[in-house]
C-alpha cells in the first residue's frame, strides 16, 4: 500500500475520533516523548474540539522534569483514568430512596439503598459496561505491544476492540495496527512523524510542532552523531526549522544540560568499566549504594548509555548492569545503529526491546552474580575476533 494511501486513512481516522489516546513506550524516549506530543497537538489543530490524551506508563516527574521544554509536556500521563463505565440499574416500581450508600468490603463493592416508601426488589437488576471513553489509539515508537508495559496488560481488551494506528521506524515492527505507518527509512518516529503532516497536512504545522519533532529525531539520533540520519533526515530536519523548530533549546536540554546527580552517577560508572576487546563489549556496574550517594535515579541512565556509545567507536554492545531498591538486576543494553541485535542477546534472560535498544530484569539479588550471568549469556552469541 502505498505511504500516500496510509496517510489518507490516518488523517480520515483522525477527523472521525471524537477522544484519542496517543501512547508512547514505558520504556520512555526522547523520540517518543516529542513525536507524541508534536502529532497531539496537530491532530488538535486538524480536528478542532479534538480530544486527546497522552500517556506512558513509564512517564515519571523527573521525565517531567527533563522534557519540560517541549510544548505541552504537563499533559503526559501515567495512567489511564475513567475508562469506560459500569451502570447498575435497579427498578424502583413505585419505590422511592431516600438514601445511597457504598463502601468495598474485602474486595467487594457493596451498594446500600434506603426507601423511603415502598420495597425495592433484587429482580430485574441490571449492570450494563459503558463503551470505552477513548475510539480511536495512535501507538507511537513501539515495535510491539508489550512495550507498552501496565498500560497494555492492564487494559489489553481496550487495545483488542479499539482501533489502532501504528506509527513506527523499527524494522521489527510487528504491523499490529488496523493502520500502519512505518517507515524502516526514517532514522527516528519524529521524522515519520514530520514526514506524515508534511505530506498530508502541512497547513497545520508551527513552531511547537515542530520543536516537538525535531526533538524526537534529535534525541533518537543523539545530536545527529550516529550513523542512522539519511539525506532525507536532514531535508525533514531543514523543513523543521523553517517551520519555527527550536534547535539551540533542543540541544540545550538533551545535551548540554546535567545535574550534578547525573554527573556523580556517571563518574562512578565510568570508574568500573570493562572491556571484552575481542568482542567488541563495554560493561559497568552500578548498585544501589552508587544511586543514594549520588542522589539519582533510574531514568539517568540512558544518557549515560549515550555518552557510552558516543565516546566508545569501538563498542558494538554497551551494557550498564546496576541494582534497583527491592534488588533486583536489571541490565541495559544498546547497540550503535543495531550493528549487533541486543534485544536477541539478552532473549535468553527474557529481555525485550529492539536490535538497537534492550533491557531485562533478574531475580538474582547479587550483582558481581548477575554479571557472570549476563556476561556469559552475550559472549556465548558473539564471536570472538
């Protein structure tokens, strides 16, 4: 089918939805951060009276925090709320209350009314379940589902009876969508993003729109230092700006600004790295000890993976293995330009994510333990030179 065809069905979708959710990876991005809400507010202007919410299970104050530069980022939500309801229906014949109450007892939610003349009767009751509040659902930079997180296995039978569209660059893009959108030539979703309104409506592009994409493709491509940009990257990129895109903001806040957390964390993870020359694997450790000294948390992680990457050339695989508070292992996992599949390296550890981007969890509660593991895992799918 043709990329023009696509876009017509994406933009009829768009003007028939009366409430949209656009949702995002819990595992949050950049890309995907910027691309939702750069197509929010142009399926708005597309469509005024348009509702839309955004949501990401994974999104948290501090990816507030870190994203507050981008136009609307206080719409973001975590959870999904009111999603559809349940109505009891209860005849009242010649009944009439005087009182209601409610209260859950052991799970259970119990409804208490009052007459205040006549009986009521347990016949006839009915419970009818509303239709969900949301008609329509845009996935964004999600190759499948699951990745998604809480937000998918909480309400997996909204996702199956609703309409979806897909809007993608990964080539493992598992088409899931009644509508799919995925351009295996764009090096991040913010340029299929830009590329689609460019196309099919360029009217309703502005400066916030397009910082918003431009932070997508900026992020996924980090500052245009890997080797995933095109000719065409560029030339989207150049319409962007013209368009009102604020680069200098931009590259301020994804690249030029760290806490004093973020650096404390980094200078204790570059101090254990390690190095598998033969197989071209760069690896640190973090515990738990490391995030409180450094006040720090979790979501300071992927820039340092970047910052790995960007200043390891030699690297095909970078791993940062550190401990969360219950302690438990997770590991994270990236591959420049997916020259090594890091989502099929740790598979056998249950890991998911892409051939550029990975991560799992352990159960193991050691980390020196849960090194060897992973360690031994990788080395047995790569050759050594």
């Amino acid at each position: 089918m043709a990329i023009t065809s696509i876009n017509q069905q994406v933009i009829e979708a768009v003007r028939q939805s009366n409430h949209t959710l656009i949702c995002f990876p819990e595992q949050v991005s950049g890309d995907g951060v910027g691309s939702a809400l750069g197509l929010a507010r142009a399926f708005e202007s597309l469509r005024p009276g348009h509702q839309i919410d955004v949501i990401s299970s994974g999104f948290s104050p501090s990816h507030r925090e870190r994203y507050q530069f981008l136009p609307g980022v206080e719409r973001v939500a975590s959870t999904i709320e009111g999603l559809h309801n349940l109505t009891i229906r209860i005849p009242l014949g010649a009944a009439q209350v005087q009182d209601v109450r409610h209260e859950v007892r052991d799970n259970t939610l119990e409804i208490r009314l009052t007459p205040k003349s006549g009986q009521l009767s347990q016949d006839h009751i009915e419970a009818a379940m509303s239709q969900f509040r949301y008609d329509l659902i845009v996935v964004l930079d999600c190759a499948d589902l699951d990745r998604l997180g809480v937000l998918y296995t909480s309400h997996a039978a909204f996702f199956q009876s609703t309409p979806i569209i897909a809007i993608d660059h990964a080539p493992e893009h598992e088409r899931y969508g009644h509508i799919n959108l995925v351009d295996l030539a764009a090096a991040a979703c913010g340029e299929v993003c830009a590329q689609f309104l460019r196309d099919a409506a360029p009217h309703v592009m502005d400066g916030d729109i397009a910082t918003c994409f431009l932070a997508g493709i900026m992020a996924e491509t980090r500052g245009f230092r890997s080797s995933t940009p095109s000719v065409r990257t560029f030339t989207v990129t150049s319409a962007l700006l013209d368009a009102g895109a604020r680069r200098e903001v931009i590259l301020r806040h994804l690249f030029q600004t760290k806490t004093v957390a973020q650096l404390i964390l980094w200078g204790r993870a570059l101090s254990r790295i390690h190095t598998d020359s033969e197989r071209h694997i760069i690896w640190t450790l973090l515990s738990q000890h490391d995030f409180i000294a450094a006040r720090a948390a979790e979501d300071d992680l992927p820039d340092l993976i970047d910052e790995l990457l960007m200043n390891s050339p030699e690297a095909s695989v970078v791993l940062v293995l550190y401990e969360r508070p219950d302690r438990s292992i997770c590991v994270l996992a990236r591959s420049p330009n997916g020259t090594r599949d890091v989502a099929a390296l740790l598979k056998p550890l249950g890991g998911v994510g892409t051939a550029t981007s990975a991560r799992t969890c352990l159960v193991l509660q050691d980390l020196l333990a849960a090194e060897r593991a992973v360690l031994d895992a990788v080395r047995k799918q790569l050759p050594s030179n």
